[in-house]
C-alpha cells in the first residue's frame, strides 16, 4: 500500500476538532481538579489554625480564673481575720487591769501613818489647775464683748404740706441717748404737696429700742403726726 492510500485511510486529521475539543476538556478538568484540591487544603489549614487559637485562648482565660480564685480565696482569709480582730481587742479591754496590793511587812505603827501616794504632789497639781483656770479667766475677760446693734429707718410725718420740715427733723435729731446715733436723712414726697421725712439711725439693741424711740419723738406733736418703721435691719 502505497502513503497515499495509507493517508486515505485514517482519519484522525479529519476529526481533529473533536480531539483538540477532548483535550481542553481533559486539562480543563485536571486544572480545576488540582485548584479545587488546593483550596480545600487552604481551608483545612485555616480551621486547623483558629483551633489552635480557641486552645490558647481557653488555655489563658483557665489560667486567669485560677489565680482571680486564689486572690478571692486570700481576701476572703483576710476579712475573716479582720473580723476576728475586733473581738480580740474587745475582750482585751474588756479585762480590768487590777493593781497589786501594797503590803507593808515588819512595819511598825508609826509606819501606817505614811502616804504612799503623795498628797504634796496632789497639792501641787491642785495650785498649778487653779492658776490655769484663774490665768483662763483673766484673758477672757479683757476680749470686748461683742455689741448687738441694729440699723432702722424711720418715716416721720408731718400734720400737712404747711409744716416745716426742716424744724421737724432739727427735733428728730434733738433726741439723743447713749446707743443711739442718727444717720443720712432725706424728704420724701407723699402727695397734696405732702412730704415725709425719712432718717436713717444705728441704735445698740440693749440699750435703744423703737417704743422708745417714738415715745420720745411723739412729744413733738407740734410737728409730728405719726413714725413709721420703714426698715430694720441687723448689723
């Protein structure tokens, strides 16, 4: 047979598309196999690793409960004895100490006369309080005495618009006594032409109060209707 009728005789280069077809399929196919193979490796190393994690982790956090059980373990041993100590120190104090008895041996009658304890220096402790006392007493005697005073204002009226008010306040200001100290004065308008006047005074409350202040200043009826308390203030 000669190459022609050979040639003629197979096939494969007419099926060539199909051949070239089964082969992309073939490394088709191995490519993904080995990709999908690759994949699955890298996710089991990736659950392999965050296992080891959770281990360490669950490993420290044991770690971490033991020792917070052991300093609870300490505090509550600490509280106990604190709780003990108290009573301790109570029945310390509790128990009375009791001095021993002095006994004389082989003493005489004359012996039984003598004071053990001393009463020269209960003398001694006696003068020295008693001059503490009277030096006390001394110092705070010469500390002034704080006065009590009081600020108030008073409204003078007039019988009407025809009353001088400047010979009314010269006798508002003629009342004088010991405590009393007139201050700042001025007119006050009340109406029809009408005006009060309204001074100010510093009275020490012991000895200055305002019964007496009217009392005195309603003498000049020849001037004065009627006083008024307009403030009172303490200083």
């Amino acid at each position: 047979m000669s190459g022609l009728q050979c040639l003629a005789t197979e096939n494969v280069w007419f099926d060539k598309q199909r051949y070239d077809d089964a082969e992309k399929c073939f490394y088709e196919g191995a490519n993904g196999t080995v990709t999908k193979s690759s994949s699955h490796g890298g996710g089991d190393q990736e659950l392999v690793s965050r296992m080891k994690g959770m281990e360490l982790e669950n490993q420290t956090l044991h770690k971490v409960v033991e020792e917070m059980r052991a300093a609870l373990q300490k505090l509550e041993l600490r509280v106990a004895s604190l709780e003990k100590s108290p009573a301790a120190v109570t029945c310390t104090k509790a128990a009375p100490v009791k001095a021993a008895p002095v006994k004389v041996e082989n003493g005489d009658d004359d012996d039984s006369d003598i004071d053990l304890f001393g009463s020269d220096d209960d003398e001694e402790a006696e003068r020295i309080k008693q001059e503490r006392l009277d030096a006390y007493a001394a110092k705070k005697s010469k500390k002034p005495a704080l006065i009590a005073k009081s600020s108030i204002l008073l409204d003078v009226k007039p019988w009407d618009d025809e009353t001088d008010m400047g010979k009314l306040e010269e006798c508002v200001r003629s009342v004088q006594m010991d405590g009393l100290l007139w201050g700042a004065s001025k007119l006050v308008p009340v109406g029809y032409g009408i005006k009060k006047l309204q001074i100010n005074c510093v009275v020490e409350d012991d000895k200055v109060g305002t019964d007496i202040l009217e009392e005195e200043l309603t003498k000049f009826e020849d001037y004065i209707q009627s006083i008024d308390v307009a403030a009172f203030n303490k200083i």
